[in-house]
C-alpha cells in the first residue's frame, strides 16, 4: 500500500521470502493511496493485482518473512507471519 499522495515507480523493486525466492517488479507504478497484490500463482496483472506465474507456492503458510526492497536494495518493510517451534 502507498499511504502517500504521490505515485511510486515500482520498477527493479523486489518482494523477497524467507528461501530466497525473488519477485521483481518491472513496469510498475502504484498510485498514490492504492494498493496491490502480489500473487503467487498465474493470472494476467492488473493495477491492483500482479503475478509470480509460478505454479509452486512462493510463500509458507507456517512461517515466513517477505522483505520489500527498493531499486537499490533499501528495505522498505517486512511482514511476518507464523512462529518457531522451539524444542
């Protein structure tokens, strides 16, 4: 999500897993106060919904970490989910 009022150029920025899987956006601009879905599977991208066209999950459902980071690899935020069973 753009909390601000100013379109940003997603272009060469990357959302990252915690394995290391990578997507890269390319030819993107988010509007100001929009927001979009990355999708693992396969569609056709629309302004508000992209596509990793993989036909294997990016993403655990136990635990995992996406990491957004811009053009020149500055993280822009990280969601968590899950936790670590420690035994």
């Amino acid at each position: 999500t753009n909390n601000t009022r100013r379109p940003v150029n997603l272009s060469g920025w990357t959302l990252t897993g915690r394995d290391h899987r990578t997507y890269t956006f390319h030819h993107y601009r988010l509007a100001g106060r929009a927001t979009v879905r990355v999708h693992t599977g396969i569609g056709h991208d629309t302004r508000t919904d992209l596509y990793q066209d993989r036909r294997n999950y990016a993403w655990d459902n136990h635990i995992d970490t996406a990491t957004l980071r811009n053009d020149r690899g500055r993280v822009i935020d990280t969601a968590s989910w899950g936790y670590r069973n420690h035994r």
